[in-house]
C-alpha cells in the first residue's frame, strides 16, 4: 500500500547504556521549573477538590445540581467518563502485548499510570454519591445483622466488582512491569536514601535468569486476564443504563458501544498527555512519530465505532415503532433545549477523527493534540447527553425539568483534573515513564536480527539500526 | 545436610560483553556440570531458558487454581446470598424475580476468576517464585554486579557447595571470556 518504508520504532543507534541514560535522566535531574509551575497550579486544583469535597460532606448531595427526574448528572457522567478514559492503558498494556503490537512498549508503562490515577477519580463519584459514604461497605456482601445482603441481579452491584477489580489489576499489571525499572533506579542512584526507597519497592529484584522465566508467564497471564477484563468493565457500566427500560439507555448495542467509545476517549487522553510530555521530557527518540500515527488512526476506527453506535440507536428508535424512544432520538436530543450539546457531540466524535484519514493530519503533533483535546470534550458530552437528556423529559411532561450542574460540581470535576494531573506528573517525576527494560529488550531484538543480517525478519519494517534522526 | 552448624556456599559471578556470549557460555558451564548457574540481566533475552535449561514456569498452575477458586466461590456467594440463607432473610424476593437466576450471575462470577487469578499470580511470584522481599543477597556484595546488572550487564554465577572447586570454576569463566570475575563467601546458619 505504501511505497515509502515504516519508519523505525527506536530513533538513533541506541545501546542499554544509552538508553538508561536517556530515560532515567528525568527522574535524577533537578525539577524542571516548568514542572513545578505546573504541580503548583495542580495543587490548587486539588484544594479546590477537598473545597467541593467538604462542602458535599457537610450539606449532603443537594449541593449538586442532581434533582427529579434528573437523578444522575455529573456525579454519573463524570464516573464514566473518567472510566473509560482509563481503559486505553489497559487495552495498549495488555491487548496489544497478546497482538505482539511491538509499538505498545513506549507507552505502555505511562498509559497504564493514567488508567490507575484515571480509576482513582473515577471512583469518587459513586462513593460520595451514595449521599452516606461513611455506610458504603453495605455494598459489599458481609454478614449483615441487618438482615438483608447485597442484590446481586443490580448491575450497579456488579459495577462494585467490576471496577474494584478492574483498578486492583491494572495496579498489579503496572507493577509487575515496574519491578525491573525499580532495581535499576535502585542501582543507577548515587544517593542511599533514594536507593533504599527504590530498593524497598523493588523487592530484591536482581534480574535472575530463573526469575525472568517466571516474569514473562505470569505477565503474559496477567495480560491474558486483563484482555477480557477491559472489554467486561465498561460492557458493566452500560448495563446500568441499557438495563432499564429509560429511551435512550435500553439498547442492547450498549456493551460493544461504549467499550469502543471508552478506547476512543482513553487514546485521546494519552495524546493530550504524552505530546507535551515527550517533548518536555525529550522522550522524542522512543516516543516517535510512528507510535503517535498509530494512536491516530486506533482514535479513528473507534470514532467510527462510536459512530455506528449513535446510527445505530436512532435507527432502532425509528424501527421499533417505539413514540417515545423516536421522540427522545429526534425530537428532544436533535431539537431540544440540549440541542447544541448533542450537535457538539457530533462534531467531535465523528467530525474530527475524520482528518486522520490524512496522513498530514495523522503527523501533526499540533493537529493531533487539538484533535484529542476535540475528541475528550466530545466523548464528555456523550455521556452528558445519554443521561441528561434521557432523563431530563421523562414520560410525563409534569415531570419535565432542566439539569444545572452548580458551582460545587464544577469545582468538583474541575479538582478531579487536579488530582489526575498531579498523579501523574508526580509519577512522571519518580518513575520512569517509559517501560525500560521493556524498551531494551525490543531494542537488543532490533539490533540483534540486524546483527545477525536477517533482513527478512526486520521487527515490523523496523530494519535497524535506523541510521540516526 | 552435614553436621556443620555453618553451610558455606561460594558464588563466583563473572560478566559477558554480549547475550550471545552469555548464552553459549551458560550453556557450556551447564554441560560441564560446574554447578548452580543463573544468570542475571536487565531484561529477558531469548534463549536464556535453554541456555539455563529451564522448565516452563508452573505459575500457570497457580493462575488457574485462583481463577478457578474465584469463579466457583462468587457463584457460591450470590447463591447463598440470593438464594440459600432465607434464615437471615438475605434472599430478597424483588419482583418475584427466580433466586437462582444464572445470567445474572455471570458479571460478578467472571471479575472475582479475574481477581483471584491476579492476586494468586503475582502473590504466588512474589513469594514462592520468587522468595521475595529479599533486599540482601550474596549476588550484591559484588559492586560491579550492582553497578551493571540491573541496567547493562550480562552475568553469570555459578554456586559451589565446596571450597575446592572455586579456583577451577574462576578459571573456567575467566577461560570463556568473563570479565570482573569475583567469589562471594555466603555463610548461611544451617
């Protein structure tokens, strides 16, 4: 198809000792000023957070601008969201390791980082929207002197599950990947107390052959595992809505829909992170235009997923017959009072990506993290228009009432962002954000098949070594 | 086990300059039956469970004993509390819907096999394969082994039971091309 080769995934003649080098140097040097600024700007982000946070606590839930019939607005949305954001890092770590997709391995490690601190803010909204979180482990099967259990034919229940093991997976998978890194930011420092710190986390790794052996089992397991368990969390979060009998949200295309919307949403987010971070972290040698491309065009054919979702919602509320569900898709979302919200939607979700048919658009970095920047804000509103729109005009026009989110749940969402941000440049800055041995492993097959002059079996038109920038 | 209330063991460590050298080295001291060899680098190289003639790892084992642990205790779980214990009134009869409903069940049942899976992988590594936490081993009194292996190095260790045997086991490596070959005298209570 194309005339021209692919370009490598390692930029430069690169050896183990370089490598170390360049991608532990942001973690020994000094804090750069811009990353101060930039924590410093996250942390009030974050007192804005506890600021909501107390404000929630001490008045209850009705300092949100949840109301009847609206009873889900952003505590919902945003949990969802926030969740689906999470599942990119799941699906590069563990989808594209069982695909031998050798692009995976520079953004693995970062990916897998923003789907924990992702998860994190996710979970706020359900434990501090069950209005008494203090009363939250009801939810968990125990045995209840109260005499009653947890429903288990609930999928919010299942959510409880799903989520909770969801986050404790990708905590281990992240992990078990870092445990080398540990040992080698353990030996590279000079300093005792960075070592012992490093040292406790990295458990006594010393890279034996008959550890390794164990390693790549049970990451390959653990991979395995993960694979079916990002297509199950957000398929749970749509059966909270495709299991009730609301227009808009009882539709069986629900599961397949938003776990590709969930994929879309969350390679958004690792372009709006990693563009500027690789730059700022000069990570441009192992994050290459090749593996920002290919990002692109997954963010395109899971825009047209999502797309085919939407298509496909309206038809069926055309086909059924059904006065309601026909009204909720073409009178009160396409010409309601949420009207330019939904054509928003439109716009960003099946709009946008369209310019990464282009291969100019695909590799430009400016174009690509506008376009994610596009793509966030409309995945947000997707969520913003299944469930407020849904729920704003129910059966009974008596019923009918507008949804504001107020002050607290802007400062509220607003502070997620701050915790989120400062996960992650935070972790950034103590850990290295690109999976080194992994990177040196690929580099030695790289170099090896070189070596050994097998040009047929260059690593995926990697043919190395690539012969400088 | 002797009498001895001290079990010396020697570790003599030695780095390769390359994987290739590594490996065949590996292989040669395991034909050679010079002792008990592992190998240390910064990442997994192909071939070097060959070179250290390893069996496939058993945690596989481990992983489907947890899934399967996790998937038979969630059903018994939603049974008995949807179901069996009408004593403490936990069976809720919502809209007469069946107590034992099975697609119901399958969400919860398939994340627990997940989670039991996971946590009995990496614990089962952590401490069984692995024997870890173990920050002090005899392999890190070595300054050039903690200055390279984790990051670049390509090492060796072959460890001996006698004494006697060192000095022919130094030799041999230095013989294949190691480099900052060294003995390490690991005195263990027995």
């Amino acid at each position: 198809m194309s005339s021209e080769p692919t370009p490598p995934l390692i930029l430069g003649k690169q050896t183990d000792e370089s490598l170390t080098q360049s991608l532990l140097a942001f973690v020994w040097d000094k804090p750069a000023d811009g990353w101060k600024k930039l924590m410093g700007v996250l942390t009030l982000f974050v007192l804005m957070f506890v600021a909501s946070l107390v404000a929630l606590l001490y008045k209850g839930t009705g300092v949100w601008g949840n109301n009847s019939p609206v009873g889900w607005g952003f505590d919902i949305i945003n949990f969802v969201w926030w969740i689906g954001i999470g599942h990119a890092g799941t699906l590069i770590s563990a989808v594209l390791l069982l695909f031998q997709q050798k692009w995976r391995t520079s953004i693995n490690r970062a990916a897998e980082a923003m789907t924990l601190f992702a998860v994190v803010c996710a979970l706020i909204y359900p434990t501090f929207h069950t209005g008494r979180p203090w009363f939250d482990w009801w939810m968990l099967p125990y045995p209840s002197t109260l005499g009653i259990g947890p429903q288990f034919k609930s999928p919010l229940l299942w959510d409880v599950f799903a989520v909770s093991t969801y986050g404790t997976i990708s905590l281990l998978f992240w992990y078990v990947g870092l445990i080398p890194d540990l040992a080698a930011l353990r030996d590279h420092t000079k300093n005792r107390v960075t070592a012992t710190i490093y040292g406790i986390f990295a458990l006594g790794w010393r890279g034996s052959g008959k550890h390794w052996n164990h390693w790549k089992v049970g990451y390959l397991l653990l991979a395995g595992l993960s694979t079916p368990l990002v297509l199950s969390v957000h398929s749970v979060v749509s059966f909270d809505f495709a299991v009730s009998h609301l227009p808009g949200w009882h539709a069986t295309i629900f599961p397949p829909y938003f776990v590709a919307g969930a994929v879309f949403s969350g390679f958004a987010m690792v372009v709006t992170l990693m563009v500027p971070a690789r730059k700022f972290m000069k990570l441009e040698h192992v994050i290459t235009i090749r593996h920002l491309e290919n990002m692109c065009k997954v963010m395109l054919v899971t825009g047209l997923i999502v797309s085919y979702g939407y298509g496909m919602e309206h038809f069926m509320a055309w086909y059924s017959g059904s006065e309601d569900e026909f009204t909720l898709f073409f009178e009160t979302r396409a010409r309601g009072p949420y009207a330019p919200w939904y054509w928003l939607m439109w716009f960003c979700n099946l709009g946008i990506p369209q310019t990464f048919w282009f291969k100019r658009m695909r590799t430009s970095v400016v174009w690509m993290w506008i376009a994610a920047a596009f793509i966030n804000l409309g995945m947000w509103l997707e969520r913003f228009v299944i469930i407020v729109i849904s729920l704003h005009r129910d059966f009974l026009p008596a019923n009918w009432s507008m949804y504001y989110p107020t002050v607290i749940d802007v400062m509220m969402f607003l502070g997620t962002w701050g915790i989120f941000g400062s996960a992650f440049a935070l972790f950034l800055k103590v850990l290295p954000a690109v999976a080194i041995s992994e990177i040196k492993e690929l580099n030695h097959e790289i170099n090896h098949h070189a070596h050994h002059g097998e040009q047929g079996h260059s690593i995926e038109g990697n043919v190395a070594p690539a012969g400088g920038h | 086990m002797s009498a001895a209330a001290v079990n010396t063991r020697y570790w003599v460590l030695g780095e390769f300059n390359d994987s290739d050298a590594l490996l065949s080295s590996t292989t040669t001291l395991r034909h050679e039956k010079a002792g008990e060899l592992d190998t240390y680098t910064a990442y997994p190289v192909p071939g070097i469970e060959e070179a250290l003639g390893l069996a496939r790892s058993k945690v596989t084992y481990v992983a489907f004993a947890g899934g399967l642990t996790g998937a038979v205790g969630a059903w018994a779980l939603q049974l008995y509390f949807n179901y069996l214990d009408t004593w403490h009134g936990y069976a809720v009869n919502i809209a007469n819907r069946p107590p034992h409903s099975p697609p119901v069940y399958v969400p919860v049942t398939f994340e627990l096999m997940v989670l039991l899976a996971g946590l009995s992988i990496v614990g089962s590594l952590i401490v069984y394969f692995w024997g870890f936490p173990r920050p002090h081993h005899p392999v890190f009194e070595s300054e050039a082994f903690v200055k390279t292996a984790s990051t670049s190095g390509w090492w060796v260790s072959v460890t001996l039971d006698a004494h006697e045997k060192v000095e022919a086991v130094r030799a041999r490596l230095e013989a294949l091309g190691a480099k900052n070959v060294s003995v390490i005298e690991d005195a263990e209570e027995a």
